[in-house]
C-alpha cells in the first residue's frame, strides 16, 4: 500500500489524482498518510469534515463510470427480490454510544444535502438504470424529523414508485408517530433500530442518547411501525460493559418478545469489537481486553477473532464475562428452538466452520468448547 486516504476522502482523493497527473508529491494533500521516495511513512495533516453546504457542491457520484449490470444487492430487512442501489442524506450521527468508531472520526455533527437534490439522485438512479429499491444510508435518518419528512414529501410529489430502508432509533418515531405515516407512504418498506440491549442500566452505560428508553416504549413502537407494514430489524449488541449473565438473559428474552408481537419484526446481534478511538477502547486497555501499549498502527492478530469471525485483527471486548461464556449462553437459548436435525446440522456448521480457522492448541480447545456448548450447560448461571 501506498497511500491512505484518512476521513471524507472527495478532495483528498481528487487532489491525489490531480499529483499524480503533474507528478508532484502529496505533502500538501490533507487527510493522505503515504510513503515517500525512500519508502519511509508520511503522515500529513488531517482533513477536515466537508461543510454542509459543501455536500451538495458536491453533486451526484459519477454513476456512469460503474457498470450497474454487475451489482445485484436487494434491500435491507429481509426484503427479496428487489435490485437496490444505496445513498445517503445526511452524514454523522449526533449521539455518543461508547462502542460507535463515529465519535473517534469526530463525526458527530450531522450535517445534511437539500432534500430535493437527494430526491433529484433518487429519481435519476430510478429511471437511468432502473433501481426501484433504495437503501437510505444514514446513521439515523431520523435525526432530523424535518428534513426526514422534507424527502418523504419530495418523492410523494414525485410519485416515485419506489420501496426505502433506513436505519433509525426509536426515541423520534416514538416522539411523532405521524414520521411513521409519512415514511410508509413516501414508499417505506424496512427499518432498521439499534435497540444494543434488553437492560436499561446497560443502555444507560453505553451513552446511547437516542436509545436509553424502556423495553416497553420499544415494543409499543415497533408494534406500531410494523401495523403499518414496516418491516422492524432491532439490532442488539453482546457484552457491553458490565455485561452479566443476568442482563444478558434479559436481552435474549426481550428479542424473543419482540419477535412474537409481529412477524414483520425481527432481532439481529452480535457480539462487541472494539473500534478506533471509542471509549470501549479506553476501558479495554484498563481492564486489559487489549494490551495497555496496544496500536492500531502495528499489525497485530487476535485467536478469538480469527475462530469467531472473518477480520482477525479487530479485538473482541471482554469485561466480566469471556467470549466463551457468552457463546454459551447463546448457543443453550438457541439450541431450545431447534428440532434435533437442525441441532445436528447447527453444530456439524460449526465444528466444521471454526475447525478450517484452528492454527494452535488453544484454537483446537476453543473449538472442542464451542461444540460441547451445545450438549451442556453454560459454565455460567443465567440467573
């Protein structure tokens, strides 16, 4: 690798091409970390967040330079059958959830494009090549309630026959059920909440502003949103912060309420990582998740990461509970839904799965708990 371009990337990245064009060097160029002729490191100076004025200067990606015949995604939420293609109307998101890398980009000040130009690249995606599915791409598309009506009014007026997903919290819909309305009616289809947990003192721990409200304002909001046919995907994290067996139990059996009310709503997790530059990072390197001396400017692997998932090298989060401890419980809560074959075949996918990724004893120990999480109990007690 060369050449980093570090934050917003649009006039890094063009005065990048234009030095390379009149072989010039990039010293001037903010936001690149390069090498220089002698193949030693160059870090310049940061760039800055683009205005919000500057966004619309900004104007549309070159679409005509990607041939669209070779991306084939489909909408968010567990929609089918749609070609979607996504964009975005705003950048940054204003809360400070302690696990989120947003607040370590200094990407909190939200700043937006004019609704009718974000419209403009709806309708022109729409007709030149033939998407009628899109994926909002915010960080909560919901920040702010006038600019989110503004785009649903806008492609009302259009009458574009379209289907959207964004993601969102629960704190504004709740506040104003009639943003709902709107979204269903501008052509909404799916959202999804980061909901993180089913414990308030958790929620209340991580920060999350805009989602440190109660299981039931949840569950009366989702349940209104999927009356008026929007798919619901809530997103939960494991092992925040003081993360115990006992809150973990309350998530998982919040999920399962949730997934009874409608069976247009659903639950998705995952397990903490740690990103740059979060508080999660800080408290890691106190309570020794990740070395104190820790970089991510040094390549380093981790066993766990490499056995759970595919980026061995982003860490894993352990407070009072270990990975281990927390497969297990999951594995036990979810074993209790499945008929014997489709037991079997869980952890014949799994044994195999993680058994490709062994390259140590400790691995191979790993895998031997993995699979006996299945037959036993948990080594932790749920209550």
């Amino acid at each position: 690798v060369d050449v980093v371009c570090v934050g917003e990337g649009e006039y890094a990245i063009r005065d990048l091409c234009l030095a390379v064009n009149e072989k010039r060097d990039f010293s001037g160029i903010a936001g690149l970390v390069w090498k220089d002729k002698d193949r030693a490191i160059v870090t310049n100076k940061e760039s800055r967040l683009i205005p919000a004025n500057d966004l619309d200067l900004l104007g549309m990606p070159s679409w005509h330079l990607i041939d669209h015949t070779k991306f084939h995604s489909t909408l968010e939420g567990g929609i089918q059958g749609t070609r979607a293609i996504g964009l975005k109307s705003t950048r940054g998101c204003p809360y400070a959830c302690s696990f989120c890398e947003n607040v370590g980009l200094g990407q909190r000040k939200v700043r937006k494009r004019t609704p009718k130009l974000f419209v403009d690249e709806v309708e022109f995606l729409m007709k030149e090549y033939g998407y009628n599915a899109f994926d909002f791409w915010d960080d909560t598309f919901t920040v702010m309630p006038q600019h989110a009506y503004e785009i649903c009014d806008e492609i009302i007026r259009r009458k574009l026959d379209i289907r959207w997903y964004a993601r969102t919290t629960i704190f504004q819909p709740y506040r104003d059920r009639n943003l709902f309305k709107r979204m269903r009616e501008s052509g909404c289809v799916a959202l999804g909440a980061g909901v993180e947990s089913g414990n308030f003192e958790i929620q209340r721990k991580i920060h999350a502003e805009g989602k440190n409200v109660s299981c039931e304002v949840i569950k009366e909001t989702v349940t209104y949103a999927s009356s008026l046919g929007i798919r619901v995907k809530c997103f939960f994290i494991w092992g925040h912060p003081g993360e115990t067996p006992k809150t973990l139990k309350d998530t998982l059996n919040f999920m399962d309420d949730l997934r009874h009310i409608n069976p247009l709503i659903s639950a998705d997790s995952a397990i903490m990582r740690i990103y740059p530059g979060t508080e999660l990072e800080l408290i890691a390197k106190k309570n020794g998740s990740i070395p104190a001396d820790f970089s991510w400017t040094r390549y380093q692997e981790f066993p766990n990461s490499r056995m759970f998932c595919v980026d061995k090298t982003l860490p894993f989060f352990e407070d009072q509970m270990t990975i281990e401890q927390i497969k297990a419980i999951l594995s036990q809560h979810s074993m209790q839904y499945m008929t014997p074959v489709r037991r079997a075949q869980r952890i014949s996918r799994a044994a195999w799965k993680y058994a490709k990724r062994m390259r140590t004893k400790e691995d191979l120990a790993h895998v031997g708990q993995l699979v006996r999480n299945y037959f036993v109990k948990p080594p932790v007690a749920l209550a």
